[in-house]
C-alpha cells in the first residue's frame, strides 16, 4: 500500500527557537491518523508546513507521491484543512462561505453539491444565517464541510475539538469516524487530548517539544494494564519518607505537593491500597489517571523520577 | 464632504472668490458669477479631497492582506490549489477597483453634480501670476484625463498600503503607515530645499501625484490666449505617470516576493 504522506527529517527552526526537529512519519490511505503532543509541541507547525503554509528549514515532505515543493498546487488540490480555529467570513452566511471556498478551489459547485457538505455536517438548516450567529461548534462544522467541498482525499484537521462542549465534541469525532469509515478518506487529526485519540485515531504519532517520542498502532501504543495512578494523603511529608523507604519505591513517577504519581500496573493498586494502610498513611484518595501527561510519565524511566524522593 | 462645499460655493461663492483672487481684483475687472460655475467647483473640490482620498484607499489596501491575517482567514486562502502570486494579484486588483470606484464616485458627485448645480462656462485657474481661460467645449476632456490620471496616483498609494499589509497581521499598522510615508513625504516634496529639489523630489511619488493638473494648464497663443485641446506639458504628465507606474510595479513586486517567502502564522 503507498503512503499518502510521507516526511523525513522534518524540522523548522524559528530565529533562534526549533519548533519541529526532524520528523519523520507516514501515514496510510483510509487511517485516521493521530497527532498527538501538548500545547506547544510542535503539531501545528508541522500540519503547517503540510499545507505549505510555513517552509521548512530542512526536511522533505511528500503528499501522494509528489513532492511538496514542486507540485504544491497538485497536491493541494486533493487536501482539505481546517487550521485551528475556522475563522471564516463572519458577514457571510455559511452558504456563501462554503460556495466561496469550493470557487478557490477550482469548482463551480451546485446547489445540490453545497446542500449535501451541509446537510453532512448537519449545518442545511442555518445555511442561509450569518456565520457571525452560529456557536463555536457550528464554525467548527461549517469549517470542516469548506474543508471537504471539493471532495479531498487527504483531511487535515488541528485541534478540531478545541473550545467545543461534549456534545460538539462527540459530533466532531463520529464526522471523522464517518470520513474515514463511509467516505475512505485519510485523515490527520491533531490533539493534545490521549483519550480523544484513543476513541478515533487507528495510527498515531507522539511529539513533545518538536521531537518524535513514539509512533505506531493505537493499540500497540498503550498497554491497557498499566497507568498512572494518582495518591493524595493526609500528610504529604510522611508519605513521601515512608513511600521512598517501602517496596513502592521504584514505582514513583512525580510528586505535586500532597500528591503522589506512580506508575504500575492496574492489578496492584488494591495491595498498594492494603499496604499504605499496614504503613499507617492516611490516604485520601487513590484513583488511575489517563491524560497525555500521564502517558509521558509511563515512557520515561523510574531512575529519573526517583530523585524527586530522596532529596 | 462634497455636498458640503459644494453649498457653502452656492450660498457665498462669490466671497470664497474675492479672497481667492484679491491679488488680481484690483488690475482686472473679474466677472464673478461667470467664473463660479460646475466646472471650477469640481476643480476646487477635487484641490481639496486628492490630499484625503489616500486616507480612504490607505483604509482599504491596508486592510486587504493583514485583515485576512487577523480574522484569521489568510490561512483558509493561502491552503487552496491558487499560487501565492495569484492569490496577491487578484488582492490587489480588488485595491484598484475600490480605488477606481471611489473616484468615480468622487466625478459624479464633484463634477457632474457640480454641472447641476452651478451651470458650466469657461473655466478659470489662476496659476501664480497668470489667470487661464479654458473654453467650456474644451474643459470636460480634461477631468477625464484629470481623473485617469489621479487612479494611477491613488493606485500608487494603494500599492505602498498593499506592501506594508503583508508584513502585518492587523489592519491598523499598515494603514498608519501609509499614512505616515504619505504625509511626510509629501512634506518633502513641497518644501523648497535645492538641495532635495534636484536629487530627492524627482523620485519621491509624492512630487508625481499632483501632476494631474498639468491637464488643465493649456498652450497659449502669440496673444497668450489658451489653445483649446492642447496641454502645456504632456511629456512631464508622461513622465510623472512613468514614476507613479514604476512605483506600482516596483510595490507590487515587492509584496509578492515577501508574500511567497512568509510564514503564515495567523
């Protein structure tokens, strides 16, 4: 199977400050592919360079086959993109919005083509409203179906669940589950949510401060009995001495004030539970823990952590 | 602003007159009812709005690519299959018809609604020392060249605001820097300093955007009366327009080549 995108040593450096240091990846046609990093990790500097709109300072990109430099309108003309938030032209209606941004892309779309990218977004019956009135979920939408209008087969979506509530966020992840799954196209789908990841992506890649931590299957990402899990005691103080001193000591992944990370699997949170009360620490709560900093914390090592203890 | 003029002219024209031509009541006899007439007022306002009007078109092509940039939609723009250069160009000729828009605008309401108001006759401009007479069959080609002329000078505006709206990511720097250029080199170009009158002003496109007038100054006879259909100096008009169209291209150039290397990060 070709690849739809490929990237090798991708890295840009603004001035002096190095946002992307040599990423490499690829990504299968029909995947959703996940993109996952905290908040200035570099994830949108690298969709952005995917969409020639930042150069890259070294490294090359290769959309179907073709190289990004040389065949940008080519291959542009098969993407669809929503870049953070979709700020579109809040004086327009979403209507003329969408038949604007079809027009850009080279198509003289008709009435029945417009009404279905709105009627799959779920958007036909606020078509003819201004965009200014719509919520932050219904630009969201509309952002999307001026991402599809010309039919792409690559998508590339940032943060598209950013500032939206449950619900919007729900409707974002089953429209590009419906992309990929009904429409078979590719998506790429920024984040820094693990658990939104979790639900849709097949493939993901991990960055942290413009690096490459992991890549792979989902499901081979993430061993579904370990975690993180999350201690909070009565006296923080004795915790930590009793803590460093017991067996549990390898296990400790980061202290924040009377909180306590370790990291183990989920089959022995009921003994450390028994033995934090033989040791006498009066625990207040104990539950696992599932974000994107939790997921850093189980790939580093327990000998960088430990200091955090003995000091 | 023209509606404005054009019925302090109606009521007390003949006194805007006499203070206008008090150096050459007292040697001539000056037929004030037949001077005051749509085709001088339309001179009068367009004297006094060409010093305005790069404000408005300043609003505009300062707002046309920073604007995007700040609403966020640049970036929507710049990821469809249109090359940068063409994307820049087709910005820039929506400049030039607003500018064009706004100076037709300016020729109905100056002009034609000035021919309305005030009836139309021979038309006279005192230069300095010199008081010209263009015959009324003779001045109305004129505005026309007056008006094409004056597109190109606010066009070249328009390209400087242009420029600047590429490097800025809100509406507001570009347009107060337009203005600013603008104001002081204009400044420059009226001062009488020999020193710049030679070296500097010759190439400042300030020193150019006034050249319009040139159209209205005629060719005089053995008598000094005023050739109908000639102009005194076509070839520094040509020339002045040569500087303007240089500047455009040279704006113009410039916007595209640092559009295409821009990081677009809004």
């Amino acid at each position: 199977m070709s690849p739809i995108v490929q990237v090798d040593g991708l890295t840009k450096i603004f001035k002096d400050q190095e946002a992307v240091n040599g990423l490499s990846f690829t990504v299968y046609p029909a995947d959703i592919y996940g993109f996952l990093g905290q908040n200035g990790a570099g994830k949108s500097t690298t969709l952005r360079m995917l969409l020639t709109l930042i150069a890259p300072t070294a490294g090359e990109i290769r959309i179907f086959g073709m190289d990004l430099r040389t065949h940008r309108r080519e291959v542009l003309r098969r993407v669809g993109a929503v870049i953070e938030r979709p700020d579109l032209y809040k004086y327009l209606t979403g209507w003329e919005n969408l038949s604007l941004f079809a027009r850009m892309s080279g198509l003289r779309p008709d009435r029945r083509q417009l009404l279905d990218q709105l009627e799959l977004v779920g958007l036909a019956e606020r078509a003819h409203s201004k965009v200014g009135t719509y919520s932050q979920g219904m630009r969201q939408r509309l952002g999307i179906a001026t991402a599809l209008v010309h039919d792409p087969d690559l998508v590339i979506l940032d943060e598209p669940t950013n500032g939206l509530d449950p619900q919007g966020i729900a409707d974002i992840r089953n429209l590009i589950l419906h992309l990929s799954h009904h429409r078979q196209k590719t998506v790429i789908v920024s984040s820094h949510l693990l658990s939104e990841m979790e639900l849709i992506a097949g493939r993901m890649l991990i960055i942290d401060r413009g690096k490459k931590i992991t890549e792979g299957r989902v499901d081979e990402l993430f061993n579904p009995a370990e975690t993180i899990v999350e201690l909070e005691t009565a006296d923080a103080e004795d915790t930590a001495m009793k803590l460093g001193r017991s067996r549990w000591q390898p296990f400790l992944r980061e202290r924040r004030g009377s909180k306590f990370l370790l990291k183990m699997d989920k089959a022995e949170i009921p003994v450390l539970t028994r033995e934090l009360v033989e040791l006498g620490i009066g625990v207040l709560a104990i539950q696992p823990r599932h974000s994107l900093e939790d997921y850093f914390l189980t790939l580093t090592t327990a000998n960088q952590h430990v200091d955090a203890f003995t000091a | 602003m023209i509606l404005i003029i054009q019925l302090g002219l109606k009521f007390d024209g003949r006194s805007y007159l006499e203070l206008m031509m008090s150096s050459l009541s007292d040697s001539f006899f000056i037929p004030y009812n037949m001077i005051m007439n749509g085709y001088l007022v339309a001179f009068v306002i367009l004297n006094t709005l060409l010093i305005q009007v790069p404000l408005l078109v300043a609003l505009v092509a300062g707002d046309i690519i920073a604007g995007e940039a700040n609403m966020g939609t640049l970036r929507l723009l710049v990821i469809r299959p249109v090359s940068r250069t063409r994307l820049l160009l087709v910005k820039f000729y929506a400049s030039v018809i607003y500018t064009v828009a706004l100076l037709v605008w300016m020729a109905l309401l100056a002009l034609l609604l000035s021919m309305l108001l005030f009836g139309t006759n021979d038309m006279m401009i005192a230069r300095n020392t010199v008081m010209e007479q263009i015959r009324s069959s003779d001045v109305l080609w004129r505005y026309f060249a007056a008006f094409g002329y004056a597109t190109v000078a606010l066009s070249t505006v328009a390209a400087l605001a242009f420029l600047l709206s590429v490097f800025a990511d809100n509406s507001i720097g570009p347009i107060v820097s337009t203005i600013s250029i603008v104001i002081v080199l204009t400044i420059l170009s009226e001062m009488r300093i020999p020193l710049y009158d030679n070296t500097v002003k010759p190439w400042l496109f300030t020193s150019h955007m006034l050249a319009w007038k040139g159209f209205f100054y005629s060719q005089s006879d053995g008598q000094g009366a005023a050739i109908p259909g000639t102009i005194e100096n076509l070839p520094a008009i040509l020339r002045s327009l040569g500087v303007l169209l240089l500047y455009i291209f040279g704006f113009v150039t410039a916007a595209i080549v640092s559009f295409k290397k821009k990081d677009i990060l809004s």
